[in-house]
C-alpha cells in the first residue's frame, strides 16, 4: 500500500502520551460540552434537586475514550480508586462517583437527540474557518465494526411454489401491481442509488438503516468474510485527515449506498470548497459520478467492468488505440466542452503506416459519451494514479478509529447506542486532530520566533 508522506511536528500519539490534565485540557477547549449539559437540565425548579454532576459525568465519558477505558464498570472503579483522575474529569470532592446504571440512563438520554450531530458540524467548521482543513480532497471509504447484540437465527422461507407456463393476461397485470406496491413500499435505501440524487439531505439521514446485520466482504486472500454489526461510512480529507462527514449504517447496506448521502453532507457543511473525490472500485455506479459533477467535484474511482465484453479500438484506460494497437497519449482536458484530447502514440515515430490515412492525429472524446469512462483527470494518467494515491488516507483513519478510539469495542445494545458509541469516537476523534493541529501551529509560531 502506497503512504502519503505526512511532515507534523506533533501527531495525534504523541498528544495521547501527554500529562493526563494537559491531554483532557487541549481536547476539551477545542468544543463547548454545554450542548449535552442542557438535555439534563431541570425543565422546572420543582422537586428534589439533582444529586448527580451530569458535566462532569459527560466529560468522563469523553475521557474514557480518550484513556482507552474498556468498559463503564472500569470507568467507574477508576474513578473511586484514582482522586486526581476524578478532579481531571470535573468531579468535585463532595460529588458521589456515579454507578454504572447511572451512567446507563445518560447514555440512554444522549441516544435519543442529535446533539452529536450538531456538536460534529460545528467542530468541522470551526477547523476549517482556523485554516487546519484546507485540503480540497476528500476519500471515501467504508470500516466495519461487530455489535455487541447477539445474531438472530434466521427464518427458513419456503419457495412458493410456480405454476408452469406463460401467466394469463389476468395474472400477468395482478403481478405487476404486485411488483409496483412492492417498489412503492422500498424504504429509502432499498430502492437504486439513482433514487438518492432527488431526495433531500436530512430524510437520507434520517432513513440510514442502523439495526446489527449480518455483513460480507472479501479480504485480501480473495474469502469471504462475514461479521454481525454495522458498517461506518466516512468522508476523509486527504491531507489533513479530518473526518468531514460520517454515517453508520447495518452491516449489509452496500458502501456505494452511504456515498451520495456523505457528498450532500459535506456540500451542506462547507459549500464548494471540495474538489475531488478519491473511491475504491466498490463505488463505481454512474449515479455517483451524477452527484459529483452536479457539487462540481471531480471524481477518482477505478473503473469495474460489469459483464462487459472486449472495449474494441480502446486499451483498459479507454484510451483510442492505433491500427497497430498502441494507445494514444491523453494530451488535454477542455474544460468548457467538458472534451478528453488524445494525440497520436510515440511509436508513431517509426511506424510505417504513420502516413496511412486509418491512423488519426488526433482524438477527442466528450466525458458526457459515458461519465464512468471518461473523466477528469483522464484514467492511467499520472495526475489520476497521484490521486488515487491519496485515498490510503481515510484507510489510516480507519485503523486510528480502531485501535487507538475503541471503535471495535462496542458495549451497548441496539443499533441506537451504537450509532452513540460511532458517533461520539468519530467526534472525539476530529477533536483530538484540532487540538494537535492548534499544538502545531503554536509550536511553529515558537519555532519562526526564536
């Protein structure tokens, strides 16, 4: 695997080998915790105070993951044997160490609001109006992680039984009422993809799927490998490798589904600031081409061919080829026409039919003759393979997710509490990547002055 050489004076491990108190401080200045402070506040000044420090539980919450604690019952022990770990997580010396079925209900209560949601927007934006997310390419990709829920045996469904021979006219029309209630019933992700293009932002991300399912995909020995669980859909800028947009889905919803829901989240954040997009072969579906070009995006997938026969009078990169098969070398793009130039091979030179009039000078082809072979930056040119160079990033991120943010480590039932746990290490995650980026700047301010 190609890596994208990244020069930092400071890096996300070495912020997690800071002091405790200095590591907790950098990563909370970077967000305002008050947000999911203000859903347990009291709505009337009736009844019996509250005996808990919900702040301070919301910021251990947030530090658990930080200090790679594995589980709430650990969370809890170390709090009640370590004084200054407590202090650091706001406790105060009269304040009780919460039990585990507290912090359960709090759990439970944060599942339920889109405060995450609201807190990730802002926190992305914020990087971006301080000049840390300044990259214009984004790489997009898919990691899954198991559930912590139990796999459900499934049900034996018999096959109906068909009735031999061509259907009556009657029976021909009830089918395709039939098939046509069926479509009509299709939530939002079981339809195509070409669906997505006209449904807006908020009910495709309402709609995302996040029940545990069973999932499968190949590694890299060409098996099939199953998991139970769901899938984490990010959007990666490549340079920087803040994670723009985010979307957790079930396990079996095909990565292709999550990539026109990621393209509108991260036009509705930062609007026009983006100018490509990096795909592995799993996206390759027109319909993704279709939303990238109407962002003004250009788009990096390689292309996978889909029972299509032999490309005649063009090579693997749809480049023409010549009488004597040689490709013809990409020259130019017009951006006005939206036109590919091929010009003549370089073995032309000496090639004997140079003069011939079946060899043409010159070739120009019109992405619009098909988006998912021609486009810009041209296929097997060297801007293109530099690009798609820069995918390996959002594959970095997803091993950070993992082993240093405790994504694999899911411990709550139902697709909504792990849709909390994705969503709170992804926010943490883009939190401790500002609060190094804000370290590095000082450091190089300090580096320039002296």
């Amino acid at each position: 695997m190609t890596i994208v050489k990244q020069i930092s004076l400071f890096d996300i491990q070495e912020l997690l080998n800071l002091e405790s108190s200095r590591r907790f401080d950098a990563v909370f200045s970077t967000f305002d915790v008050q947000p999911i402070f203000h859903l347990f506040t009291k709505k009337t000044l009736r009844g019996a105070p509250r005996e808990l420090n919900y702040g301070a539980m919301i910021q251990s919450l947030i530090i658990r993951i930080v200090e790679r604690i594995p589980t709430i019952k650990d969370l809890v022990k170390r709090l009640v044997n370590d004084p200054l770990f407590r202090f650091d997580c706001g406790f105060l010396v009269s304040d009780p160490v919460p039990s585990e079925a507290s912090y359960s209900r709090i759990i439970n209560v944060i599942s339920q609001s889109t405060i995450l949601d609201e807190m990730q927007d802002t926190l992305i934006q914020q990087a971006f109006l301080e000049g840390f997310l300044c990259d214009e390419h984004l790489a997009i990709d898919a990691t899954h992680f198991e559930s912590r829920d139990a796999s459900k045996p499934s049900e034996k469904k018999e096959a109906p039984t068909k009735k031999r021979g061509r259907k009556t006219k009657e029976e021909h029309a009830a089918w395709l009422a039939e098939q046509a209630e069926a479509e009509a019933n299709r939530t939002t992700y079981e339809k195509k993809i070409e669906h997505q293009l006209d449904i807006p932002l908020e009910t495709l991300w309402a709609d995302a799927p996040i029940a545990p399912q069973w999932g499968i995909k190949k590694n890299s020995d060409g098996k099939n490998t199953f998991w139970y669980g769901f899938k984490g859909n990010l959007a990666i800028s490549s340079k920087s490798q803040y994670i723009v947009s985010r979307l957790m889905t079930s396990g079996n919803l095909h990565d292709s589904k999550a990539a026109i829901p990621l393209l509108k989240k991260v036009e509705h954040l930062i609007p026009s600031h983006f100018t490509t997009a990096l795909f592995d072969a799993g996206y390759d579906y027109e319909p993704i081409y279709t939303q990238a070009a109407a962002q003004n995006m250009r788009i990096v997938i390689p292309y996978n061919p889909r029972r299509e026969g032999e490309y005649i009078g063009f090579d693997e990169y749809f480049r023409p080829t010549c009488v004597r098969e040689h490709s013809y070398c990409y020259d130019s793009f017009d951006e006005q026409y939206r036109t590919l130039k091929f010009t003549r091979p370089k073995e032309c030179t000496t090639c004997p039919l140079r003069k011939d009039s079946l060899c043409q000078k010159v070739f120009k082809i019109k992405c619009d003759t098909d988006i998912r072979k021609y486009t810009y930056p041209a296929r097997g040119s060297e801007l293109w393979k530099n690009l798609y160079k820069e995918r390996t990033a959002v594959e970095r991120v997803n091993a950070y997710l993992k082993q240093y943010f405790q994504l694999k480590n899911v411990r709550h039932r139902t697709g909504r509490k792990a849709k909390l746990h994705f969503d709170l290490v992804t926010f943490i995650y883009n939190a401790c990547k500002l609060a190094t980026d804000r370290i590095n700047a000082i450091l190089q301010d300090q580096n320039q002055a002296a």
